[in-house]
C-alpha cells in the first residue's frame, strides 16, 4: 500500500479489485481544506476510462508486476507480438498498452514486458534509441549546435526537432521518453 499522494502516471494500481493504469494526476488544495489526489485511470480488463478523487490521506494498493526480458517481433492490425528468447512464447499485446513505445518498435528490438499474473501490462523500451533521418532541409552554411532547430522525419516516422548541422541519412540518438534529439550516434 503506498500514500494516494505517492501515485504517478504510468503506475499501475488495484482499484476497486480491478486492474488500473493511472494516466493523469492532478492535487488539489482548497483553501485551508485538506488537500486530495485527482487520478485519472483506464481499466486494463474492460478498457474504461475513470476518474476518482483519493484523499490526501488515503491509501492505493500498487500492482505487483515482475518483467520479463522479450524481443519485438511483428504487428498485426492492433496487436503487437513479442517472443520471449528463453522459451520462445509469444505473446500479444494492444497498442493501447504500448504508449509512445509504439513508435519505437523496430522488428527484434529488445524490449521489458511488465506483466501481473501472466497478463502483459506494458512495455519498456531504452530511454535512447538510434534512428535515421530519412528527411529534412538541407544544412544552412555556418550552422552551429546553439543555432536554431529545424524538423526532420526519422525512419520510424516520427518527425523531431534536430540542429540546423543535421543531414539526411544520418544517424541521431532521440530520447524515447520525450521524443526529442539528444546527439548524433
């Protein structure tokens, strides 16, 4: 059990004896009134979206989930496939589970599963990954690194801001939580 205030995004809790992705957080103060935890989750059994205000003092059971070392392998329509190396099982999982991993997924990344009694949950993925940009503008004569930024598509799909330096077919490391250029690799 841990403090409703010592939820964050991304945690998943039982609620109500129900798996529950929290999804947003807000605290809210009244005045001189006791503060309380605005939590908004989605139900991994049923898919709901649901919002409940906990009291600053209440209490939230955390998931015990334990991960599991696995290689992306394809998708199909909605479903993501991985295998697990070890025994070669495979599993699916919903897009709606993957989050901003989902642009990340390249066929035998490797990747952490989070699972709660053989039910996949979500996926962890690097906090960097390398990717290729496949378009951009040319580089402007004289760009340095302090310049200002400029868009460019990776091969992913995923269009970011990189330096005015950066060209086409070169390879950058992007930092997967925020989807933003890091370096070049």
């Amino acid at each position: 059990m841990i403090a409703a205030t010592q939820v964050r995004v991304g945690m998943v809790i039982i609620y109500e004896g129900e798996l529950c992705k929290v999804l947003g957080i807000d605290h809210i103060t009244q005045g001189n009134k006791r503060g309380k935890v605005q939590v908004e989750m989605r139900n991994l059994k049923t898919g709901n979206k649901l919002q409940y205000r906990f009291r600053s003092e209440d209490t939230v059971e955390k998931a015990a989930l334990f991960q599991k070392d696995m290689e992306y392998l394809y998708h199909d329509g909605d479903a993501y496939y991985f295998m697990d190396s070890t025994n070669f099982e495979q599993i699916s999982i919903h897009k709606d589970d993957l989050g901003n991993a989902i642009n990340y997924l390249k066929p035998n990344t490797k990747v952490v599963v989070e699972m709660h009694d053989d039910l996949p949950i979500g996926v962890g993925i690097p906090s960097t990954m390398e990717l290729k940009i496949v378009d951009t503008q040319p580089p402007m004569k004289g760009a340095t690194a302090s310049g200002s930024a400029k868009p460019a598509v990776l091969d992913n799909g995923l269009t970011i801001k990189v330096p005015q330096f950066i060209q086409v077919g070169e390879v950058v490391r992007v930092n997967t939580e925020t989807n933003e250029y890091v370096d070049r690799a």
